[in-house]
C-alpha cells in the first residue's frame, strides 16, 4: 500500500460532513461543479494530488486545510509522516479517544505538572517551553502529541483521566470522561 494513500484514507474516514464541506470552500478555484461531487474525503484529496497539489514530498497544502479547519490532531498524524515515521493506520487513538482539545481548553500553567504526571522527561518539558515561550496553548499541545506518539495504542484516555485527577484537574478529568 502506499503510505500517502494510507494516511489520507486515515484522514478522510475522521473528517466530518461539515469539515470537508470548509475544506472544499478553501479550494474553491479547483470548480465548484468538481467539488460539488466531492462526498468524501478521499474524492477531494484525489483531485489534490491529481492536481500535484498533496505528494508525498509536498504536504504543505494538506498542513494548512487542516490548521484551518482546526484538526491539530491530524495534523500531528502529518508532521509525523513528514519526519518519516511509518504511518500505521490505527497507530493513533481513534477520535474518541482524542481529549487534546479538551485538555488543551482548560489546562493553563498546571501543563508540565500534568506532563510531568504522564512521565514526560523534564529535557522534553524545557525543550517544549524554548520553542512555544509565548504559546501556552501549543506547549500543551506539542507535550500532549509527544506523550500520544511514545506511547502509541498504548495512548489510552484512562491514562490521561487519571494523571488530571493524580494533578487536582478534577473538573478537567470530568469534561474529557465526558
């Protein structure tokens, strides 16, 4: 199988009706009757890479839609296909198991304690904190992606509910069981 293919097959079967539908605005200049047939994801990232606009050497494209319709979680999936990590499809946990935004929403200075809680090295935390110093948000992120790609299937969401609960996030912890 080709590992693109792979990918954007993983990428198309979580996008939601109305993602693709802003994913489609966004590329309005293909024609709006082409798009209009699109219904899924992988007739739109078809036409993209019919147009040599998403290769394997070139995600730009593909990085940006997804930044736009806010999915930094496959957008993590991109970036570690860019680095040349194998893309296993299933390798991430599924989108019910994607508490990154809900975390991400609610956790302000308390991220390395958390990420200290997951077992993140503090070479790992320091480094984080040089790259985003102004971006809370994204430290958070970027931590939460890292621990997520160590850990692999392992990447379990009771894991995280407990590391919330063993920092105090009580409430954290009860919005991402919900």
């Amino acid at each position: 199988l080709d590992p693109l293919r792979s990918l954007l097959h993983s990428i198309s079967s979580r996008l939601s009706d109305k993602e693709l539908a802003e994913m489609k605005f966004l590329r309005r200049d293909i024609g709006k009757g082409k798009l209009d047939r699109v219904q899924k994801g992988v007739e739109f990232f078809d036409i993209l890479m019919e147009r040599q606009e998403i290769t394997k050497d070139n995600l730009v494209l593909l990085k940006e839609l997804l930044q736009h319709i806010d999915r930094r979680d496959l957008l993590a999936e991109v970036l570690q296909f860019e680095e040349g990590q194998p893309y296993v499809p299933g390798d991430q946990p599924d989108e019910h198991e994607q508490p990154v935004q809900v975390i991400c929403g609610n956790i302000g200075r308390e991220w390395k304690r958390l990420m200290r809680e997951l077992g993140m090295s503090e070479v790992n935390l320091d480094r984080i904190e040089a790259a985003y110093p102004l971006d809370l948000r994204e430290k958070l992120f970027k931590a939460l992606g890292e621990w997520q790609k160590g850990k692999g299937k392992d990447a379990k969401v009771a894991d995280l509910i407990q590391a919330l609960r063993g920092c105090d996030l009580n409430l954290v912890a009860d919005r991402v069981e919900e």
